[in-house]
C-alpha cells in the first residue's frame, strides 16, 4: 500500500541535526494514516535487534524490511562483541559472522577509534546508510515510514549524547578501577599524620 500523502508531508531527515519530531509523535500520526496491518507492525521498529518479535508473531512473519535490519544490527553487536572480547583477552562470542560484510567493517572500524563518542557517532551514521539501504526504492511504501521511524530513533540516541558528562563519567569510573586494582592502602599513623 502507498502512503503518498504521509510520506508527503514529513520533513525531511539529516543524521546529526535535531529531529524535527519525537518518536512517539511520529507513531501517533502514523496509526491515523497506516492500515492497520501496517500501523500494527511499527512496534517492530527497534534499535535493539533482540526485542523485535512480539510474543504473537512468529520469527518468519517478520517483514523483509525488519528482517534485514535485525541481521545487519545483530551482526554489528556481535561483532563489537567480538572485538571487545579479544582486546581484553575474553573468549569471543561463538554466533559471530561477518554477514552482512558492512556491519562487520563498521564494528571493526568503530572498536578502532580511540574516542567512545566518535566510535557511537560513527556506528550511528553506518546504521543510517543501512536503513536507508533497506528502505528501497519505493518512496512512498511502508518502509519508508518505518525508516523514518527508525532514524528518528536514533536522532533521539544521538541528541543524548552528551560528551561533558560522558568524558566525567568515563573520569570517575576509570579512577575507581585504578583504586580498585591498586588494592587496599594500609594507614600507618605517624607524627606527622601522612599515609606510609
């Protein structure tokens, strides 16, 4: 079914600029102009690759669109896993693949940059490009209203992005893994009052 009217109206979209609406309006508006079938499926648009399947709908019921996204996101998890876990010499995880091969580069890529906040940009801008990817070519089709709901997701990750208080937390949890590994400190009291 072609949704020329929405997909009409809707601002246009650019990762890195706000959003020119939430998530939850978006949705709103869709279940106006959305058949029910497909208003019914927008709960299938999720960052998170492993909460997709609502408990009533079985794993081959999932349209291609959500299909392919739920591959190529779990294949960039798994491969940050795997890439995490051999730099602090932990056993990598047995379900890694490098299909689809771009979300392998960009996990590679990514465990790569010495920044967290650039990594998570990075990793966000490569999810963009898939999405579009997996929108089609079809303007005014279903997927590109559950596109647009996905990047408006992750608009809303990146606008909570804030690198002051991540780089303080970051601080604060690295000084207390380096007191913890410095262990205990035995107090020895002198004349003057200073630790020994």
């Amino acid at each position: 079914m072609a949704y020329y009217y929405l997909v009409a109206q809707l601002p246009s979209l650019s990762y890195g600029q706000a959003a020119p609406m939430g998530s939850k309006a978006f949705i709103d508006l869709c279940k106006t102009a959305l058949s029910a079938e497909d208003s019914s499926l927008l709960g299938f648009c999720t960052l998170d690759p492993w909460s997709f399947v609502p408990a009533a709908v079985a794993e081959s019921a999932v349209p291609e669109f959500f299909a392919k996204w739920y591959a190529w996101e779990r294949t960039l998890r798994l491969n940050l896993a795997r890439y995490r876990a051999s730099r602090v010499k932990r056993d990598v995880p047995a379900d890694v693949n490098d299909y689809p091969a771009d979300a392998a580069a960009a996990a590679k890529a990514a465990s790569a940059m010495d920044s967290p906040l650039e990594a998570e940009i990075f990793l966000d801008e490569a999810r963009w490009q898939a999405i579009e990817a997996f929108q089609g070519l079809d303007y005014f089709d279903r997927n590109t209203v559950y596109a647009y709901l996905l990047k408006l997701l992750l608009m809303e990750r990146r606008s909570a992005f804030r690198a002051d208080e991540g780089f303080s937390e970051y601080k604060g949890l690295y000084a207390a893994v380096m007191e913890a590994a410095r262990g205990p400190v035995s107090e020895t009291s002198t004349e003057s009052g200073e630790r020994q």
